[in-house]
C-alpha cells in the first residue's frame, strides 16, 4: 500500500483503532460485560471465607481493580490480557474440579477469557480513557527545508 506522503510510514501502535458510534457502543457493552463479571469476583473473593485468605484477599483486590481500569478503557490491551489470563485459569480449574455442577461456570468463564482477548486486540473504542489519552493523533513532520543563505 502507497501512501500519498512520500515520507509517512505506517506506524506501529499499541492500539488498533478508535471506532465510534455503533462499533464503539459494541465495545463499551463488551467491556462491561467482562468488567462487572471481574469486580463481581473480586468481591465474591474478598468477602468468601476460606483458609487463604490473603491470597484470596490479593487476587479479589487485583480482580477489582482490573474490572474497574476495564470498565473505563484505561489501557485496555495490558487488562484485557490480564483478564483473559484470569478467566482462562479459572475456567480450566473449575472444568477440572470433581464437581458436575461447576463445568457450566467453567464454559462462562471461557466465554469470557475470550471476551477479554478479543477486546485486548481489537482495543477500546472511541469510548475510553485510551481514546481520549492516545487515540487519533496524526503528527506530520514537514520535509527539511535547507537554511537560507
């Protein structure tokens, strides 16, 4: 592909794109849903009782926190990976466990690591924090002009 300035290159970037409207309110929709799931077992891990509890307290207060910075679209593709590495080892320990009952939550966290990956490539959308902090920049820096003499 030719660009029409001799001189631009394309440039490599954290973020894919920026959509807005329609695109844009699809990837709002999607970060919530992955989002308030996150914060929801972050909380269920903060409040459960059980033996570990700083690990627990450690990794509901880590969930948390992701959940909200996802939510917002505050460097979506660190969090989305984060979050997708979360609901993928969380799916794979509940589709292992003995119990017959936890296989369906084992397929929803699935679904939801998926989610995750998916927004961490595709970005956050016109409707976030990144959008406003790195999104649709263009800097042009002119030809060099020789001095004058």
């Amino acid at each position: 592909m030719r660009s029409a300035y001799p001189r631009r290159h394309r440039l490599q970037k954290f973020f894919s794109t920026f959509p807005d409207g329609w695109p844009g309110a699809g990837l709002v929709i999607l970060r919530m849903a992955a989002a308030v799931n996150a914060i929801a077992q972050g909380i269920r891990m903060l409040t459960g009782s059980s033996g570990a509890v700083s690990t627990f307290s450690a990794l509901g207060l880590i969930a948390i926190i992701a959940g909200l910075v996802f939510l917002v679209g505050f460097m979506t593709p660190i969090v989305g990976s984060i979050l997708a590495l979360g609901y993928l080892t969380e799916s794979v320990s509940l589709y292992f466990s003995s119990e017959a009952s936890k296989h369906a939550t084992a397929f929803t966290a699935l679904y939801l690591a998926l989610i995750s990956l998916a927004l961490a490539l595709l970005g956050p959308g016109a409707f976030s924090v990144d959008a406003r902090l790195f999104g649709r920049l263009e800097i042009i820096i002119p030809d060099r002009r020789p001095p004058p003499r």
